[in-house]
C-alpha cells in the first residue's frame, strides 16, 4: 500500500539544506513533511545534509556546510543522508559534528525519523543498507513544495547503466519505475496546491518502464498525463538520455505546447571516442541529429548539456569537438564539470588530464557558453513569452530562460510578457502584457 504524509506533519523543528540534483530536492522536500512534531513537546532542533556524490567538490561543500552550520548552532542535532552518505557514511560518522547518517533508502521512509527523534541511539550512528538488496520502495505522497513554484515530481530512480566515470548506481540502487498510478496521486495533489508546473525527474528517466509489466515508456506516460490533467499548464522534463528517447516522447516534445520547449540531454563530450571510453550509449553524430531535428520541428525550442572537460585521455582535438558539437547543436544551458576521478570507477585509473589543462580548457568552453547564451536571449528581444513567477517579479518562460518583469504579481502566476533587453546577470528583461 503506498504511504502518504498527512500535511499537519510538516514543521519547524528541522532544516534541511539541499546539494544536488532536483530528485534530491523531491526527496528533501519529503524529509520535511516526514519529521515529526509533537506539538508544544520539547525536541531537540534538527538539521538534514542532503548530500550529492557526483564530485569530490560537491562532497567537499557538503563537509564544509556541516561544520559552519555546527559553528553557528552548536546546540542543534546534524543528520547527513544522500547519495555521498550512502556511499562513504564512515566518512561522515567520523565528524564530530554528525549525530546521524542515513542512507537513500532510509530517508524515504517516513517511519525511520519519528523512530530516531523519540529514541535518540546513543550507540549508533550509521543506518545505512546495502543500496542493491533488499525491496524497492516508493517514495510517499507529498503535500506541498518547500518555497517553490514548480513542482518536482520523481517517476523513476536508479540507474542499470555503469559509466566509468560515474557513482550515482552506488549511490542509488538499480533502475525501477514508479507506476503510473502512484504518479497519478501526486499530480493531483500538486494541481489542487495551485502548481502551475511540473517537472518530471529521475536518475536516468529514459529508462523508465523497463521493469513494468505493462512496458509503458517514459512517451506513455508523459502522453497520459497531458490526457488525463488538461488543467495542467505546464510540464517540464529533466535529463534526458539522447541515445533513449523513445518515438512517442521525441513527437511529443514536437507537437505538445504544454511540454515546455527546454531539453536537457546528458551529452558529457562532444568526442566519440571519448563517449566509447565513459562507455556511453550516444555518439556525437547521434545528439546532432537529434537537436537538428527538433528545431526544425519545434519553434522556440532550447537545450542544456552535461559536458565533462578534462576527461582522461582527452586530447586538444577532441576537446575540440565538444566545443564543434555545442555550436552545431546550439546548446545554450551548459552544466560544466571538471573531471572528477572518483574513488573505485574504472575512470580514475586511467590516463588523467593535468590540472593545468582542464582549467584552460574549462575557460574556453565557460566563454563559449556565455556567448551562446547571450545569442540565444538576443534571439528573443520583442518577442512575447509566458513566464511562470518565482519570486517577486522573477520567473522562467517557456525555453527556460529566467525573465525579470516589470510588475509585481503573486508567485505561481503565469503571466504574458514582451522581452525588451537581458541584463548583464544574465536575466531577460519584459513588461507584463
């Protein structure tokens, strides 16, 4: 049966600060609503590290929060979950600063915080399990977004795939979908909270269905639910694996105006060479073609990448070739990572790069994305968007540009706007219609 946590239970009495990617900001989200309160009872005051593995940078400011915030509130309990959690929880029990470390699996279970709040262990401080054993669970039901007017729903979880230079499958178990009706549940709870917008979210989202009887693919169900919620004004998808983009989802991003017209592709080089060698699915030719054929069917339509600079092995030619593909595909959002050798991928003991030459490299391919950038908002100067509201007088359109309006508006509004300019922070400038 799935679980679902009653609203009254969201409360005051913990913090929780968010590294990472959106599932990880669906799952925060959900550790709010799963603490518990009993009311005018005395509990200690808790603070939640959802941590992200993804660099030896990220687990860096993960350690480096812990302790500022241990500084500034020397009294309050600290518990470190996510994905660096699941996979190095000794590296985080041994600071003096960590109470708890709770696995990604743990953190889900909305059981698991009322137990460990009530009956502080005096004698244990990891609750990690293995990630691999043992039965897959859905996340519960959430009541709301925490400050957000987007809402971030995850469908899927895990990933089958094993890229050498990645941890994520350590830190998340195997590939396993969500069904279609628990989805269901969430959407409506969303809509009747006023969301305008939603976002479909994962760990490798184009892998969705594979482990279902009925074999629905991530196309079935995005299809279904334009069909099943019309009141739904718009619905986002994130990463997206070039090489797994199933037919009925590629024609949907053609031909459904409420899919917003952003694609974000997990590309990481530009080099087929490079790609055999993180053992990617995708050549370069593959993620041209892909993006050649979606702007010339879909008007306004952008794109975001993951790319990896620095990766082993990588020579001047074929870094080379990503800057080629980010021009030839006109990528605009980049996500620029230096290669990070992470401990027991089979990346980490290859050839790697000099520092020296993945910083060089990084600036060249940082000014070509601000440009890119900047050539794309110029593109929209005195054309008319629809811009979901943020915040006061801040939002997104439909391509996914942020968008500073002139008029105040209540946050959740979609409102019509005309670009007149883009600043040097790199926001587009309107006035409301």
């Amino acid at each position: 049966m799935l679980k679902s946590i009653k609203k009254e239970s969201l409360v005051t009495n913990v913090t929780v600060k968010t590294f990472g990617c959106r599932l990880n900001s669906y799952e925060s989200q959900l550790i709010r609503e799963s603490f518990p309160n009993y009311g005018k009872k005395k509990l200690d005051r808790f603070h939640v590290i959802n941590t992200c593995n993804v660099t030896n940078e990220a687990v860096r400011q993960a350690r480096q929060a812990i302790r500022k915030i241990h500084r500034e509130y020397p009294g309050n309990k600290i518990l470190v979950t996510g994905c660096a959690a699941q996979i190095a929880p000794e590296l985080f029990a041994k600071m003096p600063e960590v109470d708890l470390v709770i696995g990604n699996r743990e953190k889900i279970d909305p059981d698991i915080f009322s137990s460990l709040v009530l009956q502080y262990p005096k004698d244990k401080k990891i609750f990690v399990k293995n990630i691999f054993t043992g039965k897959n669970t859905y996340p519960p039901l959430i009541h709301n977004f925490h400050e957000r007017s987007r809402a971030f729903l995850q469908v899927q979880q895990g990933c089958d795939y094993r890229c050498t230079f990645c941890v994520i499958p350590f830190s998340r178990g195997n590939s396993f979908s969500i069904p279609y009706d628990h989805i269901f549940k969430q959407i409506q709870i969303f809509l009747d909270k006023g969301f305008k917008e939603i976002i479909l979210t994962g760990v490798d989202l184009t892998s969705y269905g594979k482990d279902l009887k009925n074999k629905l693919r991530l196309g079935d169900i995005v299809e279904k639910i334009l069909y099943d919620f019309p009141e739904l004004k718009r619905l986002r998808i994130s990463s997206l694996d070039p090489a797994a983009i199933d037919s009925k989802l590629k024609n949907l991003l053609i031909s459904e105006d409420r899919i917003m017209p952003h694609v974000h592709l997990s590309i990481q080089s530009g080099d087929n060479i490079i790609l055999k060698r993180m053992k990617r699915r995708h050549s370069r030719e593959q993620v041209i073609e892909l993006c050649s054929d979606l702007i010339k069917k879909r008007k306004g339509i952008t794109f975001g990448a993951d790319l990896i600079v620095g990766f082993p092995t990588e020579t001047e030619n074929m870094f080379q070739n990503t800057l080629k593909i980010v021009a030839q595909s006109k990528l605009t959002f980049l996500h620029i990572f230096p290669f990070s050798p992470r401990s027991g991928t089979p990346a980490s003991k290859m050839p790697q790069v000099s520092g020296a030459v993945v910083k060089e490299r990084l600036s060249r391919l940082r000014d070509m994305s601000y440009k890119a950038l900047r050539f794309s908002m110029n593109s929209l100067i005195g054309k008319k968007v629809s811009v979901l509201l943020e915040k006061e007088k801040w939002g997104r359109c439909e391509s996914y540009f942020p968008v500073k309006i002139d008029k105040v508006g209540k946050i959740g509004n979609v409102l019509s706007a005309s670009i007149t300019d883009y600043s040097a922070d790199g926001e587009l400038e309107a006035k409301v219609n």
